[in-house]
C-alpha cells in the first residue's frame, strides 16, 4: 500500500505581510473556512475581496464552504445572492446544505437536549449569568428574553424564536448552544463536562459552548462532503482559528491556522495563513492558486 504524501509545511511568521504560494499549483476543489476570528474582519464583516474571489473560484470548478457554528440561515444571509454552488457547513457541522438542499445533518436526541436546557436552567439559578439556544434545522429557540442576551444570540442566530419551554419545541434539533457572559470555561464548561462522556462538548469561543453527537463536527461534515463531491485530502484547503476547527484540518492536507488563532490550532495546522484582520484566508486563496 502506498502511503500519501502531505504537503510540507511552510512557515509563515505571523507578522508575514504576503502568504505563501507554491509551485507547481495544488489541484485544489475544495476550499472550506471558519468565520468568526478567520474569514470574517476584525469588525465582523465579510471582507470586500471575497465576492469577486467567489465567482473566480466557481469559474475555476472550486467549491467554498464556509464552516461555522452560526445556524444555516445565518450563513444563507450573509452569502445572499453569492452562494451558487456553495456548501453551507452550519452548526459545527451538525447541519450541512447545498443550494438549499440537505447534504447530512446529525440530529441530537431530544431528551439529550432537554436535559441540557435544565442544566442550564439549574446553572441560571445558581447566579451565572447564562442562557442557552436549542438549535434546531427552522430556527433556534431561546428561553431568555433580555436584550443583553438577545444582542449574543442575533449575531449567530438570524432565526430565533423566544419560547416558554424550549425542552418542547417542534423541530429537529441539531445543536444545544450555551452563552456564557463570563469566561465559559470557569463556570459553564465544568458544569456540562459530564456531557462529554457521551456527545461533543466544543468550546468554540471564550463566551460560547456546543453540545452535539459525537459523530458531529467540523471535521467529520468536510469528510461527508468530500465523499459528497469525490474530492480528497489533497485537494481540499481549510482555514480556521478556534478548538472547534481542530477536526477540519485534519480532513485537508491544506490545513491553515490564522496568525491570531489559538495555540493549539497553530500547532495542529500544516501552514499559517496572516490574521483574519489582515485579510489572510482571501489573500492566502489568491497566493496558493495563483489568482
């Protein structure tokens, strides 16, 4: 058997005002990235370069893949009347579509969720500033009605709905998201760590958590699409910045790490991308395909 080859890794210094390119061209299909602290700028925007790289890339037979823990019609908004062909990896990858058609979801069972919300519940009694989303494939639903927690769940959540009972919704649910004002990984992470013996457990930022199957991740829905779409490792660039990217860039022998990621997405990727205030994931596409 013959064993593949990866790419070696380049490093690029975190200061690097251009990203690396690499001769001959990577036969890359595939392009998939993170937004919050990755594509997105430093103010939360979709930077301007992406819309006319977009068509490029579609032109070229590549498809993009934004990848995220925001819901599916956050990410639809956002990509409005660019996304031809693009694949939406939503929910941390418990929910997965193109061109508005279901490629794989990994739905939570409901009692698991339930128990979540009164977890939650319980940890909201115990004076921790906290509220949970149930995230389901229509919409997420939210028990807490206050602005400050509203003002949280609208930048990832363009479809909530604030509901008496969210353990009694009517719709598949996905993910059980948790927000945390204070840092999630002193009060909420302990508290829902029994979950990990059996589900995902992903701190995906300093204030959010994620509940989901185990057979749920980044990782795992970049692997179904790529059985999707017959593309492999060695065709497939992914960029990310956060402990919940980790299982991406082990799918993609292209893996990119931002220069402002955690430590140990750094040490996990094959190369370094510049910040995502620095415009890294549009200009390192452009560099490494030669665009």
């Amino acid at each position: 058997m013959t064993t593949r080859s990866a790419p070696a890794p380049v490093p690029v210094p975190a200061s690097a005002s251009a990203p690396a390119s690499f001769s001959p061209r990577p036969d890359i299909r595939l392009v998939v990235t993170d937004m919050d602290g990755t594509l997105l700028d430093a103010d939360g925007r979709v930077p301007e370069g992406l819309w006319p790289l977009l068509a490029e890339l579609r032109r070229r037979g590549v498809v993009f893949s934004p990848a995220s823990g925001r819901q599916y019609a956050t990410l639809a908004h956002l990509f409005v009347g660019a996304d031809d062909g693009m694949v939406y990896i939503a929910e941390n990858g418990a929910f997965v579509v193109r061109d508005g058609v279901e490629v794989s979801s990994d739905p939570l069972d409901p009692a698991v969720a339930a128990r979540l919300v009164k977890s939650v519940r319980q940890l909201t009694d115990e004076g921790v500033d906290v509220g949970v989303v149930v995230c389901g494939k229509r919409a997420a639903y939210i028990e807490r009605g206050d602005q400050a927690f509203l003002d949280e769940v609208g930048r990832y959540y363009n479809a909530h709905r604030l509901v008496d009972d969210a353990t009694a919704v009517d719709d598949e649910i996905v993910k059980v998201a948790v927000f945390d004002f204070g840092p999630i990984e002193r009060t909420t992470a302990p508290a829902l760590a029994s979950f990990a013996d059996t589900h995902q457990v992903v701190v995906s930022s300093e204030h959010w958590i994620d509940v989901m199957n185990h057979t749920a991740d980044k990782g795992v829905a970049v692997r179904r699409l790529q059985e999707h779409l017959n593309i492999g490792p060695a065709q497939t660039m992914v960029f990310g910045d956060y402990l919940n990217d980790l299982g991406m860039l082990d799918a993609a022998d292209w893996s990119y790490a931002m220069a402002n990621a955690h430590p140990a997405v750094i040490s996990r990727a094959r190369h370094l991308a510049p910040a995502h205030s620095d415009d890294g994931v549009v200009r390192t596409i452009r560099s490494v395909l030669d665009i």
